[in-house]
C-alpha cells in the first residue's frame, strides 16, 4: 500500500455532495474522451474479472458473488463517487472479515451487515466527517494491512497444494496452521502446479509485458493445462456448480432487531475498513494524476454502493487501490472508465458464464498469493522500523494484533498507541 499523501483543504465549492461524474461532463466530454475511458475500462475489467471471484471464494462465498459486487458497486461508485478515477468492488482486504461474518452468520447475515454499513458510511459522507479519516497514522495503515495479507496468504494455503482437511477450516491464525500442518500429506501435487504456474506466469508476463493483462493470461493458460492434462484438481464448476448468465433480481435480506444488534459490530468493523481503503485509494489516484478527491462525495457513494451490492446479492465494495491505479495507467479521462468497466464485467458474465467453470481453485488461490505479495509494503516496514521506536512498535503492534486478536482492535490500538506516544515522548515520526 502507497503512503497516503495528506489533503489539502477542499474549495467551499467543494465541500457538499458533487460527484466527478457531472464535473466531468460540465467540463465537456468529446469521443477522444470515450475512446480512452473505453480502452481503460476495458484495460481494468480484465483484471478484475479473475481477482473478484477469487476474493469472493476466499470469502466463503460462490464466485459470482464477487461479480455482482464488481458490477453494482463499480458503476455506482464512479456515478457517484467523489474521486474522478476510483475503481470499486471486493477488495482483499475484507476477506477476513466477510469470512467470519459468513461462518457466523451466514450469506444473509452479510447482506444484512453490509447493508447497515452501506447506511452508516453513506451517514458519515453527509456529516462530512471523510477528512478526519486522513488522520489513521501511517504506521498503523501499513500495520493492518500487511496483517491482513498474511491471514488471507493463510486462508489460500489449502487451495494452493490442493489440501483435505478432517474439518472445517478454523478461522483464527494459529488453529488454522495447526490444522493445515496436521492435513499436510493430502497436498495434491497437481493442484501445487496449477498454483506455481499461475504465480510465476503472472510474475513473467508482468515483468516482459506489462501492458498485457497478466491475471487473465495466468488464469487461462492454468485452466486450459489443467483441461488439457485432465488434472484431478477443485474447479469452479466442480465445487460451485459454474457462474450465472447476468444479475439476480433485487431483494432486502431477512432481518430482525436481534440479528441487527448481533451483526452491529461487524458492520461497524466494514464501516471503518472501507471509510479508510476507499479514501487511502483515492488519494493514491491524486498522488498519480495531481487531480484532488472529494472525501464526503466518495464515501456517500460508498455507502449508497454497499446498499446497492446488498440488495443485489454482492459482498463489501470498496474503493481498490490496484485497479484504481489500473485505471490511472491505462488513460482513463474519467468516472465513465469505472462505468464501462462494471458494463463490461457484465458481458463477460453473460457471454463468458460458462468457460468460468473451468478454472481451477488453486489458479484463483495463486493469484490471491501475488495479491498478498503486493499488498505487504516491505519497503516501508523497514524504513517505518528504522525511522522511529515510536513507528517501529506501533507497526509491529498492529501486524500482533491483527493477526492474533482482530482488525479493529489493531487499528483502534495502534491509532491510540501512535497518538498517545507522540505527545509523550514526540519523537521524528511518520506522518499520519
């Protein structure tokens, strides 16, 4: 994750609710405009396509799932967002938490979570209370994140060497790498190799053709071996039953005063996680471009997204960080990018269902792995470890905590831990 870069003050003009989408038009929209949008849109639909359905399955919900999420809360999100180059949809960094929703409660209990979060988030961006999100120290954004990559690399380690395990697989750090040691001599050789080959295709492509779309070649090329060979490995055809042709009709999940207050921490836990990733995604899109976000329009769209993603059978969206940039590389002019990617995420879906099938489970879990390569900033643990003990416990408290406790103790910890040790000893630290 990129060091968030700190806002500056937003013009009064600014300061309500003004999505990009209509400056953009304001500012007149011609068909050289289009083209680019187009091809960037096109550009991060590849990527997405593979990645939201291997977060969905690391979730512990069908692939689909992930599509939906990609589709709806993609276009709604650049509709409305206050970031002109922003690209939602599941992101990494809740797979942790949507997995124990789920084991808990269920896919209705998600939808239920997530809708409340969709409201409070939407409630935070009409209190304009988005600029105070800026204010998580830096050392605790790099904390948590490279926590959570860690556990989600944990979650995909049973996919990646094709493992049975005796149960099911527990959800805390330490039981599950008990529970994998002790299922270790059902590794599944062939599965191994589908996961190698799609990690170091996509490590190849990207370093010889990085214009190319590595996740999507990786995923095709694993796919069609393992066809080809006939492998014994899990496919999603195999363990889902394959991907339907287009969007399911919209629905309220079943709730009850009792299963609202249950589910209220989580939603609470979804409500901070994606206040920060989405505005931490559009303020790497600002570092990128010199253009400056909205952090109230962003995190109504936000909200009103999670809504739409509930009602429609998706999981948690979000502003991502890697397409966003994606998007940023590829030449979009604009919010109309992130529309035609969620358009043609669903052509895919109705035209493309059925190949889906055939993808392996380890492929999806070995692009999982590059993703949590890239999401720990080892260059910036270190140089956070060398610049201050303040900056050096903070970050390896907070990676302690998320991987033995949970995400918010961390974050909220690590916040408390940063502040509070800085007033006291106010030491040369990394700027929150």
């Amino acid at each position: 994750m990129q060091k968030p870069v700190k806002l500056k003050p937003l013009p009064a003009a600014e300061t309500g609710f003004s999505p990009k989408f209509t400056s953009s038009l304001r500012e007149g929209y011609s068909v050289g405009a289009l083209r680019a949008d187009a091809v960037a849109g096109l550009t991060v639909a590849i990527v997405a396509l593979p990645l939201s359905m291997a977060i969905a399955i690391a979730s512990h919900v069908t692939p689909d799932k992930g599509l939906f999420t990609a589709i709806v809360g993609g276009f709604v999100i650049s509709l409305l967002g206050g970031s002109r180059f922003q690209i939602g949809g599941p992101a990494g960094a809740f797979i942790v938490l949507i997995a124990s929703i789920v084991d808990r409660y269920g896919f209705e209990g998600l939808q239920l979570a997530t809708l409340m979060a969709g409201i409070f988030i939407f409630v935070i961006g009409v209190l304009r209370l988005g600029t105070y999100i800026k204010y998580v120290p830096h050392p605790v954004t790099v904390g948590f994140t490279a926590g959570i990559a860690i556990i989600i690399f944990s979650s995909q380690i049973k996919e990646l060497l094709g493992m049975n395990l005796a149960g099911a697989e527990p959800a805390q750090f330490v039981p599950k790498l008990e529970a994998l040691w002790t299922a270790a001599s059902t590794l599944n050789v062939s599965a191994l190799l589908i996961a190698a080959l799609t990690i170091v295709a996509i490590a190849v492509v990207r370093k010889y053709k990085p214009q190319w779309p590595a996740l999507l070649i990786a995923v095709t090329a694993a796919s069609v071996i393992a066809l080809g060979l006939h492998l014994q490995v899990v496919t999603i055809a195999s363990k889902f039953g394959g991907i339907p042709s287009g969007l399911p009709a919209p629905h309220l999940p079943t709730f009850s005063f009792d299963l609202i207050l249950k589910l209220l921490p989580d939603a609470l836990a979804i409500t901070l996680l994606g206040s920060i990733e989405s505005l931490l995604s559009a303020v790497v899109a600002d570092s990128m471009t010199g253009r400056q976000h909205r952090p109230n329009t962003e995190l109504i769209a936000q909200g009103v997204a999670n809504i739409a993603c509930a009602i429609f059978g998706g999981i948690v969206a979000t502003g991502t960080i890697a397409r966003t940039a994606t998007n940023v590389r590829a030449g979009a002019h604009g919010p109309v990018a992130g529309m035609l990617h969620a358009g043609f995420l669903l052509v895919f879906m109705v035209v493309a269902a059925p190949l889906a099938g055939y993808i392996p489970l380890a492929a999806l879990a070995g692009i999982l792995a590059v993703v949590c390569w890239n999401m720990v900033d080892k260059f910036e643990i270190v140089k956070l470890l060398k610049s201050s003990p303040v900056a050096a416990t903070v970050v390896l408290i907070t990676i302690a905590l998320t991987l033995f406790a949970d995400l918010i103790t961390g974050i909220v910890v690590g916040t408390v831990l940063y502040y509070v040790t800085s007033y006291l000893f106010k030491p040369t630290s990394a700027q929150p």
